[in-house]
C-alpha cells in the first residue's frame, strides 16, 4: 500500500544519503514493509537485520565504534544472504535498540564509508539509547497510521483525492461528496493500522476487522508488558487501561485519579513519558493564554492523552462498529471523543500544523485544538459532536483578537467572518 512518507524517503535519497535514515514510530504502523518495499524499488539489493528477533546477529556488533567497516560489510551480508554491491546496496537495520553495541558500530561504518545507504528503523518516538551523541549523523523521519488520504489510495479512489485537492478551486459536488463521506465513515470504523486496512481493503468485512483490531489490542499490551522497565510495568498498565474512561469523560484533561484513586502525578509521570515515547500514546499540553509562541504558553502539568489510532481506540472502549452504523450522528459516539482522535491524526498529518494544543478558560470554554501558522495563533473547533459548547470559540476570540479560526464539520470549504470551515474529509488538505 502507498504511504505518503515514501515522498519523503525519495528525497532522502536524492539529498541526504551522507546521513543514516532513521524512522521512527509506534509498533504496527507499517515501518519495516515501508523501508523494505522502499529499498527493493530504489536499489538493486538490500541487506536486513532484525536486532530485535534476531538475537544471534549481535555478535556482529560487539566490536561497536572499533569495528572495521569492510568486514562489518561482508559480515552482515554472509549472515543475512545478501549480496553487497558498491552504489547499489541499502543496509536496513531494525530495532537496535535490542543490541547494546548495535548504533555506535552502524555510525562507525557510515563515518568510515560515507558512500554506503544505511536505514534504522525503531519503534519510538523518543531518542534510542545513546542516539544523542551521534544525533548529527541521522536524517530523522517519522511513521503514523494511515490517513484518509492513504486510505482512499488503498481502496483505489484517488479520483477522489483530487477532487478534494482542487476545492480551493471547485467546489466538490453533491455526489462526490457523499461517495466521499461514505468512506470516510468505513476509515472512521476501521482506523489507520495498514494491517487492518490491508485486510478490509482485500475482503470488505467489518467483522473481521474487529476481530483484527482485537488481536492488534492484545499484541500492543504484549508489546507493553514486555519492554516496560519493571519499575513502571504497573503503572504503564494502569495508564493504558484507563485510556477509554478519559477519552469519555467532558472534560478531556488527563486525571490521574481514573488511573487509580489515590494515584498522585509525581508517581506516575515516568510512566505517562514512557507511553508517550513508544509513540502508543499521543500528549497534548494545554495553553494557559491564546498568544504566540505558544511553546511559552505550556502548562506542563495539565494535559490531554490520545490514542495511537482511532480504531483501535473504538474497539478499546467496546465500541462494535454496528454501534456507529446503527447511530443517529456516526460522528458522535462518546460525546464526539474517537471523532476529536481522528481530527488530532489528521491534524498531524498536515504540513500547515507543526505542533497542537488545547485551551480551557476559568469557566467552561474549550477549544479542541490549537496551533500556530506563521506566528498567527489558530483556535480550531470539531463541530460534529454531542459535546458542544457553541460560545467556546467566541470566548476565545474575543479573548484574544485572533486572525483566523477554523471550524471542521462536514459542510463544504469556506471562508465566512473569520472563519475557515474544513471538511473532516479533507483535513490534510487545507
């Protein structure tokens, strides 16, 4: 399946190859069969070790900074029954995280053959263990679930994608639109993990998609309980479990009492950095005032938490997709909280929004998200939901003297008093 970061990993192969590619991400986002379909399409061999299953392969580093470059070359290609060949081979090596010796051996090959492609994948979002002394050396990509975009792509409806790419211009039509939001619904159900796409794409069964989401939910705990330091191990299983219970509640700041009622945040903030590092959990601080920059404006002790992907989190919280289908608004189930995390991935996603956030007056006001663009400060409000506070945004513009604000629903592109209305469809778009 096409994924939008391969644009980025064909400019890294046009201008940066004097760096090692490195891609990050949580486990399941579809990393290694993207630099893996990636490798096989741009070079004529590709050399792939697996640090984290494959345990026999790290001897090879245990020489780590002092290790030779030409015999590492030859070493990992006799293991991996590979063939190297010069200007024409990539080197993938996946999760060194697992192998103690593993990074500072594949920086000391790059340094001694800078003509060599080198890519490390690793499953975090946060920094691989010594990676900072060598942070020079890498050209740094990340990998998330699949958007919309994407998802069109795979179900072979990217007539539609330029329909939505060209509503500056044209407005979408009526029949467009709704085939449109049609599928919009299906990725509303199935999410963003490529493995439960691949499958829906091949067999269109939302049954099976449940069951997959199931499994993947069970592998990602697995995943949790297996690599979490033990001094969190309790804590991090508390946090992940109480996801659905803050995701529904009003009020979306994380409270560490639906974790544990005597819970105190001095106790479990490791285990919420530790969460959010694997990439399985996203943080979005709150702002105390609506004014650039507002990286000046965190207030770090008060945060929401999202999930990794919206399907998954709908199964998490016992959501059967009969229950969206069968619906008034498919939008709008616990109180418009799976439709705020499928906007926050969109979100990302865009090339406009660099970092988001959210603002709560003394009061009741809450804006959703907001971001900054060229030192203007964008407010953004998820129409389509049962939580609904119609006087937030005035509050907040009012409040500060905004330029523009956004509003998402699923009315068409528009521009009205200040306002910019974009359609959930088209959210990386705009």
């Amino acid at each position: 399946m096409y994924r939008i970061i391969m644009n980025d990993l064909m400019e890294w192969y046009e201008k940066f190859q004097d760096k090692i590619l490195i891609i990050k991400g949580a486990k399941g986002v579809g990393k290694t069969w993207t630099v893996i379909d990636f490798g096989q399409g741009f070079f004529k061999h590709l050399i792939y070790i697996d640090l984290e299953k494959d345990n026999d392969s790290h001897y090879l580093f245990k020489r780590g900074a002092r290790t030779e470059a030409g015999k590492l070359m030859a070493s990992l290609a006799t293991y991996a029954n590979g063939t190297y060949e010069e200007g024409n081979t990539i080197f993938v090596f996946d999760e060194p995280q697992y192998c103690p010796k593993a990074l500072e051996a594949i920086v000391s090959l790059k340094e001694q053959r800078p003509d060599v492609a080198i890519c490390v994948i690793s499953s975090t979002m946060g920094m691989i263990a010594n990676e900072v002394l060598y942070k020079n050396s890498f050209h740094n990509l990340t990998l998330y679930p699949m958007t919309f975009e994407e998802f069109l792509t795979a179900n072979k409806a990217q007539d539609l994608c330029k329909f939505i790419e060209n509503q500056k211009i044209e407005p979408v039509a009526p029949q467009i639109s709704d085939r449109i939001i049609e599928l919009l619904k299906e990725f509303y159900i199935v999410g963003g993990m490529p493995i439960v796409v691949l499958d829906y794409v091949k067999n269109h069964d939302l049954n099976r998609v449940d069951a997959i989401l199931k499994a993947l939910l069970i592998r990602t705990k697995e995943h949790i309980m297996k690599d979490v330091p033990k001094a969190y191990a309790v804590k991090v299983e508390k946090i992940w479990d109480s996801l659905p219970s803050q995701m529904e509640k009003d009020n979306r700041k994380f409270m560490y009492q639906y974790v544990d009622g005597k819970a105190r945040a001095r106790e479990y903030e490791k285990s919420v950095d530790w969460l959010v590092e694997t990439g399985l959990v996203r943080r979005v601080y709150r702002i105390r005032d609506g004014v650039a920059p507002l990286n000046e404006q965190i207030d770090d002790k008060s945060f929401e938490l999202y999930h990794l992907d919206h399907g998954m989190l709908r199964v998490m919280c016992g959501i059967g997709y009969g229950d969206i289908l069968s619906g008034e608004d498919e939008f709008n189930d616990l109180g418009g909280a799976l439709l705020e995390q499928f906007v926050l991935s969109e979100l990302t996603m865009n090339e406009t929004v660099e970092n988001l956030y959210f603002w709560i007056s003394g009061a009741t006001a809450r804006i959703d998200f907001v971001f900054e663009d060229d030192g203007d400060v964008v407010p953004v409000d998820v129409e389509p939901r049962i939580r609904k506070k119609a006087q937030s945004m005035k509050v907040f513009n009012e409040r500060y003297k905004n330029h523009m604000a956004i509003k998402i629903s699923l009315d068409d592109l528009g521009f009205s008093r200040g306002t910019l209305n974009v359609p959930l469809y088209g959210l990386w778009n705009f």
